[in-house]
C-alpha cells in the first residue's frame, strides 16, 4: 500500500525541488531582464513604452513607465540572485496583476497567460522561498 | 533578524498552499482551455495533425489526440491535484517537445510560456501540490 501511494505521489522527487526553484528564478529573472533591459538603457524606446501606456489610459504614463521598467530590472536581479525574493516576488506579481487589468485582458486568456503566469510564479516565489541555491537562504542561515 | 526578516518575509510562507493552489488552476485551466477546441471538434483535431506534420512531427495522425489528451489529463490533473507528480513531469516534457520542434523558431518572447509549463510542471513534480490537493489528502489518510 506504502509503495503504491508512493509511486501515485512519486515523493522521491520531492528533494529536486530546490533545484527547480532555481530554475523558476532563472527563467523569470531572465525573461524580465531581458524584456526590461533595452527600455532602461534607451532613452526613446522608454518614450515608446511611455507611449503605450498613455494609449492604455495610465496615470502619469511618463512616471509609470520608468517606474515600472525599473521596477521589473531590480525584481529581475533579485529573483536571479535570490535577495529580497519574498519583494522581488510581490513587485512581479502586482505589476503583472496591472498589466492583465490596463491591457492583456483585450487579447484574451491566450494574451493574458503569459502574465497570468508570472504572477503565479511571483506569488509562488514570495510564499515558498527562494529555495537553498540563494542568497536569502545564505543570509537567513547566517543570522 | 528583524531586518533579516524584513528581508526575506518569512511571514509570507502561510500563503504557500494558496499560491500553489492558484498556480494549478492557472495552468491547469490554460491547458484545458487550449486544447477543448481540439477534443470537441474532430475538425479542429485534423488541424492540428496538419500543424504537426508541418513542423516534421513523426505520425502525427498518432501524436496530435497524444498530445491534446495528455494535456487535458494534466490539466484536470492539476486542477484537482491527483497524481500531480506524474502530471507535472508529462507536461514539462510535452512542452519540452513544443520548444525543440516550434516554439524555439519564435525566439524568446514566443516560447516563453512554454518554458512556463516546462518549469511549473517540473516544480509541481518536485514539491507536490501543496496541502490543498487530492494527493494530499490520499497521503493523511493513508498515514
């Protein structure tokens, strides 16, 4: 019985999960540098994205566009680094939760998924950890 | 330790069932929804055998009901939470698959959800489904 709920629940694989918690950090720290990174170091594609989110009726676009860009780069190197992830994961998810409201939702769940995802990796990240393979793990061993 | 756990917000892990609970749902409710078109309309399932052999997919007559019912099992799957490891590893290869033979000809941006799926479901694999999961329950009662 002990051997058939095991292989149901396949809970030997259960000491990989910190591993796979630095994989979820790499792929979302990654893809967010690598989305942000162009709009923080050039000044015009800043006023593009700017642009955009005065078309999506945002507030003070000229403020929220650097705030939000700047915002997903820092997010991105802690998520990498595994500093300050329990933050790194609410600024992720909440501005993801913004950009479903003010645009995704007009392309559909298809549209949204993406966005829906990093949310529900930001959340996951806050609420579980970082995992062993991060400095948060490093510093709260320390102390 | 304040400013450690100012740092790493410790208080946050209360929410881990909840923030596994709705990564679930959110990916088990995207990948019922992608593939329902193909399992309610035979139509919709020739189409995407042509889709397959286009993208080189050996037997793809074979492959696209695989593929679509494979996904629909781990989305119900994770939904509910039963035999969510199992679910988890199905879905990470499926969409490992995704990647090598379409997603990676989208770059980046076009395969990241994928890669979503690919990581979700191998973190499901790993960690379990959380304390708000059929598995969950079948290992209290079986304990």
């Amino acid at each position: 019985m002990t051997s058939l709920r095991r292989l149901l629940t396949l809970t030997p694989l259960h000491p990989g999960s910190d591993v796979i918690l630095l994989l979820v950090r790499l792929l979302v720290g990654g893809f967010l540098l690598f989305s942000a990174a162009p709009y923080g170091l050039e000044g015009a594609k800043l006023a593009e994205f700017a642009a955009f989110m005065g078309k999506y009726g945002f507030a003070a676009p000229h403020l929220m566009a650097p705030l939000s860009v700047w915002a997903m780069l820092l997010a991105s190197l802690a998520l990498i680094a595994g500093f300050g992830t329990g933050w790194a994961g609410l600024v992720v998810a909440f501005n993801f939760v913004v950009a479903i409201a003010m645009v995704d939702r007009l392309q559909g769940i298809t549209g949204s998924f993406p966005s829906a995802c990093l949310i529900a990796m930001g959340l996951l990240l806050a609420a579980v950890g970082p995992g062993r393979y991060a400095l948060d793990a490093r510093i709260a061993k320390n102390s | 330790m304040r400013l450690v756990e100012t740092l790493t917000l410790p208080v946050l892990s209360r929410g881990s069932d909840a923030a596994m609970l709705l990564m679930r749902l959110v990916v088990g409710g995207f990948l019922i929804f992608g593939v329902w078109d193909n399992i309610a309309s035979a139509e919709r399932m020739t189409e995407f055998e042509g889709f397959l052999s286009k993208f080189g997919f050996p037997s793809p007559e074979f492959m696209a009901p695989l593929s679509v019912w494979a996904q629909f099992a781990c989305g119900v799957a994770f939904i509910t939470g039963f035999a969510t490891r199992w679910a988890g590893l199905i879905c990470a290869f499926n969409f490992v698959v995704a990647i090598a033979m379409v997603d990676h000809h989208q770059g980046i941006r076009g395969a990241f959800p994928s890669a979503c799926l690919v990581v979700i479901g191998l973190y499901l694999a790993t960690y379990g489904p959380g304390r708000l999961a059929f598995d969950a329950w079948l290992a209290r009662r079986s304990a």
